[in-house]
C-alpha cells in the first residue's frame, strides 16, 4: 500500500502544480469573490503545512511548526514560492513514505487527527488515506475556482504562448 500511496500522491501534487502554472497571472492565485473565501494560493499553503505535518513532522523526520491560520490568510506570495513549496512537500512525502516500514500503517497515529469524526485510535494507514482525499477534494476546489472566476486557461495551454508548464516528474521520459 505504500508503493500505491507515493505513487498517489505523487501523480495529484503534480496535478497540483499544473493547475497552480494555469492561473494566468500571479494576482488570479490569490483571487476571491462572492462565497468563494478560499483563494488558489490558500489552498495550496493550507496543502502544503497539511502534508508537511501529518506525513513529514508525524510519520517522517523533518519537524514542522505549522501555522494553519497563517495558511489561510497570507496574501501574495509568488507562484514561484507556491510550486517551491509543492515540490518539497511532494519530496518529503516521497522519501517519507518510501522510507516508512509497512506495519507502521496498523500503528495509532501518533497525533490524534483534528476535528470531529476522527476516533483516538485511528491508524496511520487510515489517515494517510484520509489525507490523500483532502488533497483530492482541495485539488478540485482549485480547478473549480479557476474555472469559476472566468479563468479559463486550460491547464494544456498553462504558460507562454500556449506552452504547458509541467513539472519535471511529468516530463522524464519524453
């Protein structure tokens, strides 16, 4: 199951960035209106501290203070430090995953899961694929938002005259 799970995550963070490259300028990533209060740039730090704390600081060896007000309510930071901060997220999740043994899976997370409808109890494995659907579900929300304020870039023409900005794990091969 770990194999699957990088494999997993690995393929939506690059989703991520991709989506996060279609935004047409800068100003877009950080745009709101109406009952959408969550930007694109939002979403992607809140991604971002999400993923670094429950698989880097929880189950990995980076420890990480995360600032989930902060996720919500910083303005303007580039895209350039967004998709900075995807790739590293996405490294650490890779390396810690890839690193974990598979019986930590059936263990109790060591941190109890904020929220209601977590049990006390729940395991690694469980969370982790409770944090692959929250990736999920803020992914779409981006692609949404983007769609939805009439930015219609379409992520196969994200960039300069109409060239698509993919990661680098999306282009070996080629």
């Amino acid at each position: 199951m770990l194999t699957e799970l990088v494999v997993l995550f690995t393929r939506d963070l690059d989703k991520l960035l991709t989506e996060l490259a279609a935004y047409p300028s800068e100003e877009s990533l950080w745009t709101v209106q109406g009952d959408i209060s969550n930007s694109a740039g939002n979403l992607a730090l809140h991604l971002i501290g999400n993923l670094s704390q429950f698989i880097g600081d929880d189950l990995g060896p980076v420890r990480y203070a995360r600032d989930r007000e902060a996720e919500f309510s910083r303005r303007g930071v580039p895209r350039s430090e967004l998709l900075q901060g995807v790739r590293q997220v996405q490294e650490l999740v890779q390396k810690t995953l890839g690193g974990l043994d598979a019986s930590r899976l059936d263990q109790v997370h060591p941190r109890t899961p904020p929220g209601p409808g977590f049990p006390s109890d729940m395991t690694s494995g469980s969370f982790l694929l409770h944090l692959y659907g929250h990736l999920n579900y803020h992914l779409g929300q981006i692609n949404y938002h983007r769609r939805l304020l009439g930015l219609q870039e379409d992520p196969s023409s994200a960039g300069q005259s109409g060239t698509l900005i993919l990661p680098p794990s999306l282009t070996s091969g080629r």
